[in-house]
C-alpha cells in the first residue's frame, strides 16, 4: 500500500495518517489525475495536428475557453434567459389550443 501511495506522488510521511477511506480517496483522486492528465496530452496533440493542416490560423482567443463572466454580466444573461423563455410561454398562452394563463406571483422577500 505505501509504494502505491508512494508512486501516486504521495509522501510516506503521510501514509501513516491514513484510514482505508482516506487511503482510498487519495488513490482515486490519484488515478483521475493521470487519466485527467492523459486526456490532456491527447488533446495537446490532437490541436498540434490540427494546426499543423490549417491553411490560416484564426486569432487565439477565438480557441480559447471564454472568461467567466462579471456578475453584472451573469444577471443580464439570466435576465434575458428569462425573457425568451416569457415569451415563448406568452406566445403558447395566445394561441387557441390551450387554457393556460400566466400571472406575475410576488415572493416574500
């Protein structure tokens, strides 16, 4: 059990600290990182690849993950969200072929 905790990256000093639980969330928290890291080398060299054959590259940002957004920027999307999904229940609520109806509720709060 220590050379397993020992290759995982581990130091022994804290081996001897350790419940079976423990031990056991140790090596699977291990094990996903090395699949987690595998995972990411293989995407490493897929987009070398495909780098490697696009004729014109775009900018970089345009590959990157977006920046989360500001809560300011949250809320407007949410709101928004929120508006077209009002609106598609107003446009159901409107037609002939249901009896639905939709009020504004106020919370407490």
């Amino acid at each position: 059990m220590l050379t397993n905790w020992a290759s995982a990256g581990l130091g022994p000093d804290l081996f001897w600290d350790q419940t079976f639980a423990t031990f056991n969330a140790a090596m699977l928290g291990a094990a996903k990182r090395r699949r987690d890291d595998y995972a990411h080398v293989i995407a490493g060299a897929w987009w070398g690849e495909f780098f490697a054959h696009e004729k014109k590259v775009k900018p970089l940002a345009e590959y990157l993950p977006k920046p989360p957004l500001s809560e300011d920027e949250e809320m407007a999307e949410r709101e928004a969200g929120s508006r077209k999904v009002l609106a598609m229940f107003r446009s159901i609520a409107a037609s002939d072929n249901n009896n639905m109806t939709i009020r504004r509720v106020k919370r407490d709060g």
